[in-house]
C-alpha cells in the first residue's frame, strides 16, 4: 500500500513539476534521463524514489553511526569537539568502520566462472561491503577505529558503473547534521548507552531509546 501511494504521489508530482518548477530535482531527473534515451517515465520515477529512500535511510544510518562512534570512542571525541573540522574524518573512518549500508548485490549476466566458482545466469551474489573494509590488505590493522588512517580504502559506497552517485553529498549532509547538534548542545558521550538497531537486510541504523545492543 504504501509503495503504491509513493509511486501515485511521484506520478503527481512530474508533471507538476515539469510545468511549474522546470528547475526541480524530479524534473531534472526526467529532462536527463530522457536526454540519453530514457523515455518511460515509471522508470524515472523508480530512479527518483531510490534517490529519496537512500538519502534519507543510509544519511541516517551514517548520522546515527557517527553519533555512536563519537560516543563510544572518547579521544576521538575529544578532538572533535576541539576542532569541528575533523568532522569528514571521523565521518570517513566511520564510513569504513561501520557502515550503514552492508552490502549490494550483483546478478550473473553470463553463467562461467566468479572468483573461482562457476555461477549461472541469473543468480545473485551478495557482495557484503562492510567485510571488505575490514581486510587487512586493504586497511591494515582493520579492527581499530582511528580517524587519522593513513591510506584509508573504503568499500561502502560500491564500485562500478552502479557504486553510489549520492557519496560526496551523504557524507555533506551527515557533517552538516552533526555540526548542528553538536552546537546545539548534544554531548555525544550521553549517547553511550545500549542501541539497538533498525531491522534489516542490508542497513545498519541505530536507535536510541530502549534494549540491549545488537549485532
Ligand atoms: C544523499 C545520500 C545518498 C544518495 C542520494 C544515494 C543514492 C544512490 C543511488 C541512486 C544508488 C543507485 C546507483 C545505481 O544503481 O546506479 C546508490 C547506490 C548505493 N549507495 Fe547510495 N546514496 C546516498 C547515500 C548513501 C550512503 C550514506 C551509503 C552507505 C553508507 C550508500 C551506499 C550505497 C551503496 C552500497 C550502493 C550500491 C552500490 C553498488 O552496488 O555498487 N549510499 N546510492
């Protein structure tokens, strides 16, 4: 139900917009992916409801991560608190160290062989992200949270024609968030308490409030 009054609401909306606001993200959307041949509009609108649910969901989640990051790791706190410019840093290692997104997923176009198993179309690989950035070649020492990592290889985001367009921007508002409540008076070391987190397959996204922590 819900997803049908989304779709409704998008339908509503691009017309709208193309008329009135010609300058409007939607239309934007449409006037782009029409320009490289992208005609069918419940196409566009998927890609305009994914841009929405990622902005929101996974911003969140790299919100509420960071929050518990600075709660739980005391001298990195310190140094933020002293010095807002290292916000992108912890932002950053937290992006590494844990995600808000978990995985992707990539499907067999071709059957053969797949880092040494032989896999047919059409199947699913789950391309867990979050372990990636905990292996040791690509970030040594990959257990300890330390926002001055030199050479730091992140994985979150995905990688190839289909790794996440909205990076620079999720990792600008999450700043801009934070900034806000840590000058809004937020002592982050009162976010050190249990959390739990949202239930889901692919998203880490904490909530304060009641429980144990878990997994
Ligand atoms: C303003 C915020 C964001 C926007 C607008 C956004 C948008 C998108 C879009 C449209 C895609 C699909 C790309 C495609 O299939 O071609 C995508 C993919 C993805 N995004 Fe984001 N995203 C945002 C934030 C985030 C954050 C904070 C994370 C992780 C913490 C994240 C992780 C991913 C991942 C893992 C993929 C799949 C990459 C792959 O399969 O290679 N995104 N994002």
């Amino acid at each position: 139900l819900a997803a049908e009054h989304l779709l409704e609401l998008f339908h509503s909306l691009l017309p709208a917009r193309q008329s009135g606001h010609p300058r409007g993200l939607l239309s934007m959307l449409s006037q782009e992916a029409r320009h490289i041949g992208y005609e069918d509009t419940n196409v566009i609108i998927a890609n305009g409801i994914g841009f929405l649910s990622q902005a929101y969901e996974a911003t969140a989640g790299l919100i509420g991560n960071t929050l518990l990051a600075l709660s739980a790791h005391r001298i990195s706190r310190q140094q933020v608190l002293a010095n807002f410019d290292l916000l992108p840093h912890i932002i950053q290692e937290v992006l590494r160290f844990d995600p808000a997104i978990q995985n992707t997923r990539r499907f067999v176009a071709q059957s053969g062989m797949v880092a040494g198993h032989h896999m047919h179309e059409g199947e699913t690989i789950l391309v867990v992200l979050a372990a990636a950035n905990r292996d040791a070649v690509a970030n040594p020492d990959p257990d300890r949270f330390e926002i001055h990592r030199a050479n730091r290889r992140i994985f979150t985001f995905g990688a190839g024609d289909h790794n996440c367009p909205g990076k620079m921007l999720a990792a600008t508002i999450a700043r801009a968030g934070i900034e806000q409540l840590l000058t809004s008076g937020l002592d982050p070391e009162s976010l050190n308490v249990p959390v739990l987190y949202r239930p889901s397959v692919n998203t880490r996204i904490p909530i304060w409030g009641a429980g144990e922590r878990s997994a």
